[in-house]
C-alpha cells in the first residue's frame, strides 16, 4: 500500500526571484488485519517498508501508541497515527487497522466417498465456537444432520446413520446455540458422490 502527502509550501523568495516549493512525503506500507472478536485482542500490525520525506534525513518517527519504530504490531482495530519529522518538515499518516472476520466459514462442498480426501464437511473458524449450532436439510426441508457444541465434521450421514443421496442441502449455523438470536450463518452445501 502506498500513501503520499503532499504540501504546498508557499513561496520562496530567493534573490527578488518567487518560485513555488511543492514537497512530498512518500510512506508506504503493509498491514495485517486484527484478530477478530471471537479471538483474543490484538494480532494486527502495521510494517512501514518505506517513510521518506521531502528534504532528506534523518527522520525521526513516532506513533500515538508511544512506538519510536517504523513497526508496530499486536494492534486491536482501530486508527493509528504516525508523525514523521526531518529536513525541518513534519507530517502525520493517519493508517487504519481493520478488524478480521471469524465467522464460521463453511465449504460449499465434500465428496463423502472414502477416499480419503475430502470426505467430511469442513467450517472453518469453527474451533472459535464453542456452542456452535448446525443444522442441515434436504431440499423438502427435512432435517438430515443435527450438531451442538463443539464441531465434528459432518459425514454426509443422515440421523440414522445412512448416508444421504447425493445434491444439494440447506444449512443454518448459529454460533451460539444459547443465543439463537445473533450469529447466523446459513446457506447450501453440495455433496457429491
């Protein structure tokens, strides 16, 4: 990611002469979003991997955090400021720090054929859950597969142990199974045999 400032300075009076002075700082970096709610604060960084100003160094660097580095990491989400200073000029680049998503993220299909790949209905981020709640039905709404609590991936097998015909089922995902209210996460998953 690049970001560039730029100011007009004014005029410089050199010898009766007026020329415009235009500067430019040139800051560049990386960032890694933070961790989501369902994880534990933090987890973002910013990585400076270029701040040069207008008229030469040294530099000197400062974030509102305190930090004196270019980098800064184990950030929450949020807004950080960095103030640049050198060859008489400084600035501020204000960077923001997005927070990542941890939702559950189920695949959009599984081949349940015992093959040894792919044969289970993976959600992603499902670990984070605890009390995750799914459930899963044929196209005639009938249910096929319950889960509370933690998640063990589905097999492709109905509540009676028997395996299911091939197609395309429904699914709901609550993340809390006590807060059916907030949290949901619902679309279709295709087997495919």
């Amino acid at each position: 990611m690049r970001y560039c400032l730029k100011f007009l300075l004014g005029t410089m009076l050199f010898g009766g002469l007026s020329l415009p002075c235009f500067a430019q700082w040139d800051v560049q970096y990386v960032l890694t979003k933070a961790n989501c709610k369902e994880e534990l604060p933090g987890g973002g960084e910013i990585k400076v991997t270029r701040a040069t100003g207008p008229l030469g160094g040294p530099y000197t660097y400062s974030w509102n955090t305190g930090v004196t580095n270019l980098d800064i990491t184990d950030l929450v989400a949020g807004s950080y400021t960095l103030n640049m200073a050198g060859g008489g000029i400084d600035t501020s680049v204000i960077i923001t720090v997005l927070q990542g998503a941890c939702d559950p993220a189920p695949e959009r299909l599984f081949t349940p054929n015992a093959d040894g790949v792919n044969d289970v209905w993976e959600i992603g981020n499902a670990s984070l859950y605890p009390h995750l709640f799914v459930s899963v039905y044929n196209r005639w709404g009938q249910l096929v597969y319950e889960r509370k609590g933690l998640y063990v991936p589905w097999d492709g097998r109905n509540l009676f142990e028997l395996p299911v015909d091939p197609g395309t089922y429904f699914y709901v995902i609550y993340e809390d199974s006590g807060n059916l209210g907030e949290g949901v996460v619902n679309g279709s998953v295709n087997i495919i045999r």
